[in-house]
C-alpha cells in the first residue's frame, strides 16, 4: 500500500513547476547511467535499481505531499552506491554535475535571459555587421557558422531551455517523441531542399562567397551543380536534391556539341581548303539557332554545294556527337566523384545528396541519363560503389517502364547498374498519389524524392510541384509506447483499448504539431542574410520576391512532418500479430496510419500550412525509443525484446516473406505517408547477372503503388585494401584472390547507405 501514496505525490523541479511523480522518468534515468557505461547489460539491473528507488521514495514521503527533482537523483545516487553499482554512480553523478555547470552558464537576469543568453554565447544578431569574423571563409551570419559557436550539445541544452515550451523538450527526453535535428532549432534551418538548377543556372548565381557564370559546357554544367549541392548543405541540416537532373543537365549537352561540332568543321573544312568558299560566320548562325542534338543535316544544304562538302558535314557530325558524348560521360564522373569527396558544413560532411533522373526523352537528356548510370557503373577510382549521390531513377509508363517505350533501355541499364552498385532507386510517377499531379510536358509537377524518403508535391500555399520546396522539420512519435499501454502485451487486458489508443495517439500528434509550428516560428524569424544561398540566389520557391521581409512567405510552402516508427511493434503490443501475419493486423495498421494522415490534412485546412505524414527513416532513432520502453515495461516478446524498432511501416525484417506479399503489404502504406516513404526488398545474392529477375522485382512495386522503392542486396568488401563492390575471385583494386590470406566479406547495402 506505500507505493500508493506516490498517486499523489508532486515533484517540484528546479524552475518551481510541479508535476506529477512518473516512475518511468526515474527508469529512464537510471538506464541512461546504465547505458553510459556498458554497451550490454541485463535490463533487470535497472528494473532492481528504480523498484528500490521508488520503494525508498513510497516510504520515507509517505507523510508528504512534495519531492524536489534534487532529492529524487541523491536517493538514485545513493541506490547505485549502495547496490554496487560504482561505475554507473560515478558515471550519473559526472553527467549531474556537468549539468548543473551547464546550467549556470546560462544563468542571466530573468528579465533578459534570452538576449543575454544569446551573446554568452557569442552570437550575433544576422543584422550585426560581419566585420569581426574570425575566419575569412567563415560567414558569421550563416547556420554553419553560428553552429561552430555552439557545439551540438550545447546547442540542444540551449534550445530546450530557452527555445521550446518544456513540455516538448520533456517528451523528447522520455522518448515519447523524437525532436529531429534538435541541435539547428537555434540556426532556424530547414531540413532539406529540391533544388531547381535552371533557375540558378539561367542567370549565373552566388554561393554567398562568390558569383558563379552561367555554365557553358556539360562539364561546367556538373560542377556547378556540385557546387550548388554543396552550398545548399552549409545552409541546411538535412539533404538536398536534385528533382529533375536528366532535364537540367541537357542544355549543357547541346552547348557542348555545338562547340563542338563548330570547331570539328572548322577544322576540317580548313584541312580540305574549303574555309575559303564558304562563309563559316554563317555556318555558325544555323548552328547556334539548333535546339538538339540529332538533326538533319539538310539544314546546311545551303553549304554543302559538293559531296566532298556534304563528307565532311557527316564526318564532323560524327565526331562532334562522338565528342560529346564521351565528355558528358566524363562531366558525370567527375560530378560523382566531387559529390564522394568534397566537404560541406565547416568541413564536417560530406553532402547528403540526391538526384532524380529518367523522363527526358531528348536526345540530350537520353545522353545524361545513359553516362550517369555509366559513371556510376564505373564506380570510384579503384572501383569502389559510390554512396553519392543518392540516385533515383523516375519511372513512367509511356517513357521508359515498358518494351517500346522511348527510353525503355535506360530503364534496363538503370536495372543492370542497380543490381552491381545498389543505385540507383526507383520512383513510380504512376503511383497514384503521384500521377493526380502530373501534367502533361510539365517535369515540375514530377514528383522528386530525397533519398533517404523524403518527399514534396501537394501545396495548400501555392503550385503543387517539387522543385523549389523541401521539408522543414519533423518530429516522430514512438507508436509502439502507445500501443503497449492500451494493448495487450502487459497482460492488463485481454482486448485492445482502441478508444484510449486512439485518444492518446491524438493527444500527441496535437503536441507534435504544435512543437513544429513553435520551430517554424523560429524558422520564420530568420532573415535572408541568414541564408545568402537558399534566400539569396532565389533556390527556395518565391524567394526572388521576398525583399527584405521575414521568410514566411517563402517558407509557408515547405513541409512540417509528423513521423512515426514501429508500426509492427505497435500491432503485436495492441493484438499480438504485426500486418505481415495477418489480415486483422493488416487492417487495423492501415486504420492507424490513415488516422494519422487523416489528422494531418486536418491541419492543414485548420493552419493553411503543408503538414504531412511523414514513414521516419528509423536506422538512428529506433534503438533510442526501444532501450528506453525496455527499460520501463521489459523485455516484451515482438515489441522490446530486439534493439530496434522496424523501421515505419515495414513488415519486419526478421518475418520470412516473399517479395509480393512485402510489397502487397508495405504498398497500401505509401498513400497515407505525403512526407515521403521507401520500400526495401532485401535479395540474397547477386543479382549482376540475372538483370531480369532484378526488372520483375521492381514491377512488383510498380504493381503495388510503391511510391518509392530499393533493392538490397549483398555486396563484397575486401577486407585486406577495404574496396566495396561485386568482386568475382580477384579485387579489381589490389588484384588479391579470394583464397589469399583473408576472405573477402559479404555485407548488407545498409551498413554502406546512408538512408
């Protein structure tokens, strides 16, 4: 009966708000000392610890009504010590003291604590004049340089303390819900962006430290476009992409063969002795007036007065295409080994990047896309799989999905590459949710992906098209807490409580939204001086109009997202089975997920602002929301006793499956999920040679309304000189053979793909 009276007991923290005694606070505490020094461990130790901690605290306050949040860490300290537990109490009461010294570096005068805590940090109002910068390349009024005033950490603690209602900063640490990118609330960045290149490129554009001609050239062409990527992830804290790559890259195919095709017939008329009966100024006027690659050469005929002259037409034709060709290959190369290379964010990263590829029947746009998937065929310079950029190959019935199609051979060879380099992905613009936006000879209502999932298309703001836009910020919920505390798997209950499930899941996404319009409040506040890329080179839609006003208007068009994880955990805890056992499962995870989407529009038509739902890419987020349910409830047989949880609304990877019934049941998904969504299939072996069971593989998503689908598959890696890719008895790197020394390894496309 003791524990009874912690019913009624009030914690009093630091700040002087009560609330209400949660034992599961005190069971994330104690697992968070427990983590911090064994990377395994039996969960009963922490579940030994919090009963004595909270038998402790049921007998000595008993006759009281208050416990200060001070009080409740010495009983934890004093428990540990006394359990023997010495290294996780030396290891608690370190993390208790730092912060507390953190705590009082942001201690300032309440009457202005936020300003004052801003310049105890150092950092400048975007309006300060940028003159005391303490490197030259180092702009102190953008996101990247301000982050290296802060420190990740530093800058979480900053923005929960002074930045958020302390509501979603308690609900982010109990693992209820996850902040993403918490540490750039202060920066106000977005999450990612789809960036329109011939907007850029049409005029020349600065990246914030210098102005950049228009291209000229595919090879100028590509490296721009490098440039621009990178750019665009110094002011960011998510990726970037390209929505339209095979259409942006095609005009610099025609300059390209154009020059060349100038100089081949000015060498060769000149070789010939015909420079001087034929006026070349007007030769050039005709070929400057082309608007493709493949033509008739009859539009010369005016010159050709000969057969000889007619030769050499089709001579310097040949060679000129030829030319172009094999420099566009090159352009491709060079534009996937910068993207492997070079560094963003003060040198930190890597860009994140992404490319949409595939409808662009021209002749120049078929040349893109046909070296691309060369390029990336070939591989790095000893033949290494590049992990960027992430590339998409769209794919259109009528265009390329079917025998007859203009570009159906792109779309065997996109196949071919995939199966040796994992890349590219496929998205299906014949998806459903996909295909109502399309319209006819317009590529900017083609939906374009990120290529970790995320996605853009429906505006409630403005025009329902991709480039220009991207997402804001997303927080996801942790489903599967939901589900195990109005479910079954506690053994409280011998049916679900829907009701209180679907009670509780509303509550939260009610706190969710309302954390994401406090973040774009922050977003909101920026200026364009904060963003000289985004803002200042017009990337974001409507941005060239924006003058000197707030961003909203620019920003109102991006996506806020609200994630979730753990569907199939969620289902067992609620019924005992997960939507790939059963029929029943099935219906009531598409009843959930549709709910969640359902209340999103609902805030949409309520806010005017793009809300959606948003399948999160778990890979990070799903073992910090499972080790700390596990702590709480234990090892629950299909829902803790792993450490993850199953990425959205997969079916899990550990349920034997076919590839029908996977996409059959992930498929119905995909609708509910406008923020952006992916489905694996996960393949044996390897799949090099057998190019048409990989075909068969991604119509079955086609057939299912995948939006955006992957194909995994087991890659080798050489242990010896570290190469990653297919490797047949001998390393193309180090020429070392499968039976000298070491074997060679197989490893999954995840522990390789940053998605």
């Amino acid at each position: 009966m003791e524990k009874d009276v912690l019913n009624d007991l009030v914690v009093v923290k630091r700040s002087g708000q009560r609330v209400a005694f949660n034992e599961t606070k005190v069971a994330l505490a104690i697992k968070k000392g427990f983590d911090s020094v064994y990377e395994d461990y039996d969960e009963k130790n922490v579940n030994k610890v919090k009963e004595k901690v909270i038998d402790y605290i049921a007998k000595n306050y008993q006759d009281r009504k208050t416990i200060g949040v001070e009080d409740v860490q010495d009983i934890i300290e004093d428990i540990l010590k006394k359990q023997k537990y010495e290294e996780v109490y030396e290891s608690y009461k370190g993390y208790r003291d730092r912060r507390t010294a953190s705590r009082e570096a942001f201690v300032v005068k309440q009457q202005h604590k936020f300003v004052k805590a801003i310049e105890s940090l150092g950092l400048k109002s975007a309006s300060e004049e940028n003159s005391k910068r303490e490197n030259a390349n180092v702009d102190g009024d953008g996101p990247m340089g301000t982050m290296l005033h802060f420190g990740s950490t530093v800058s979480k603690e900053f923005a929960k303390a002074y930045l958020m209602d302390n509501k979603y900063a308690r609900a982010h640490d109990e693992g209820l819900i996850h902040i993403h990118d918490l540490d750039f609330w202060a920066m106000g960045t977005t999450t990612c962006t789809q960036i329109d290149l011939n907007k850029l490129f049409k005029n020349g554009f600065s990246t914030g430290h210098g102005f950049l001609r228009t291209p000229n050239s595919i090879a100028s062409y590509t490296a721009l476009a490098a440039i621009a990527i990178q750019s665009n992830q110094n002011e960011q804290h998510g990726g970037q992409s390209i929505p339209a790559f095979d259409y942006y890259m095609a005009p610099g195919v025609l300059k390209t063969f154009k020059k060349e095709f100038k100089q081949e017939l000015s060498n060769l008329l000149k070789f010939e002795g015909f420079d001087e009966y034929i006026n070349f100024d007007n030769v050039i006027e005709v070929i400057d007036k082309l608007n493709t690659i493949e033509f008739d050469l009859e539009v010369f005929s005016e010159f050709m007065k000969s057969e000889k002259v007619k030769e050499i037409f089709n001579v310097a034709y040949t060679n000129a295409l030829n030319k172009t060709d094999r420099q566009t290959f090159q352009a491709m190369e060079a534009f996937i080994h910068n993207l492997n290379t070079m560094h963003s964010r003060a040198g930190a990263q890597v860009p994140f990047s992404s490319v949409n590829f595939g409808t662009d029947t021209s002749p120049e746009g078929r040349m893109v896309i046909k070296n691309f998937l060369l390029a990336t065929d070939s591989g790095l310079g000893h033949g290494e799989t590049p992990i960027f950029p992430i590339s998409i190959f769209k794919v259109k019935e009528g265009i390329n999905y079917n025998p007859g199609d203009p570009s159906y051979d792109l779309f065997r060879l996109a196949c071919r590459v995939s199966a040796k380099r994992l890349f590219p992905n496929f998205s299906f613009l014949d998806s459903s949710f996909n295909k109502q936006f399309l319209v006819d000879g317009d590529y900017t209502t083609e939906v374009g992906y990120m290529g970790c999932r995320t996605r853009v298309l429906a505006n409630v703001c403005g025009p329902s098209v991709t480039p220009g836009r991207g997402n804001l910020s997303f927080t996801s919920i942790n489903l599967p807490r939901i589900g195990i505390k109005h479910g079954i798997a506690l053994g409280e209950r011998k049916k679900a409580d829907m009701k209180g499930f679907y009670e509780e899941l509303d509550a939260t996404m009610d706190l969710v939204k309302n954390q994401l319009l406090q973040r774009f409040e922050c977003q909101c506040s920026k200026t364009r001086a904060n963003f000289k890329f985004l803002i200042g080179s017009h990337v974001w839609i409507n941005s060239e109009k924006l003058g000197n006003s707030k961003l909203r208007t620019v920003l109102k068009h991006g996506t806020l997202s609200i994630g979730f994880i753990g569907l199939a955990e969620t289902l067992k805890a609620l019924i005992g089975e997960h939507h790939g056992e059963s029929e029943k499962a099935q219906k009531l995870g598409i009843e959930i997920i549709k709910h969640m989407r359902e209340r999103c529009d609902m805030y949409c038509q309520e806010y005017n602002l793009n809300f959606t739902c948003l399948a999160t890419p778990a890979e990070g987020l799903s073992g910090r929301f499972v080790g700390i349910d596990k702590s709480i409830y234990g090892k629950l047989k299909g829902i803790t006793d792993r450490d993850y949880y199953t990425n959205s609304f997969h079916v899990p990877v550990y349920y034997r499956t076919t590839v029908k019934h996977k996409m059959e049941v992930e498929g119905v998904y995909h609708k509910f999920t406008n923020a952006g969504h992916i489905s694996y299939v996960e393949l044996d072996g390897d799949t090099v040679n057998n190019v048409d069971a990989f075909e068969k593989v991604v119509r079955i998503m086609h057939d299912n309304d995948i939006g955006y689908g992957a194909i995994n598959h087991p890659v080798d890696r050489d242990p010896v000189c570290g190469y990653v890719g297919v490797i047949k008895d001998v390393c193309p790197r180090c020429g070392r053979h499968e039976n000298e020394g070491v074997a060679m390894e197989k490893i999954n496309s995840y522990d390789c793909c940053s998605c």
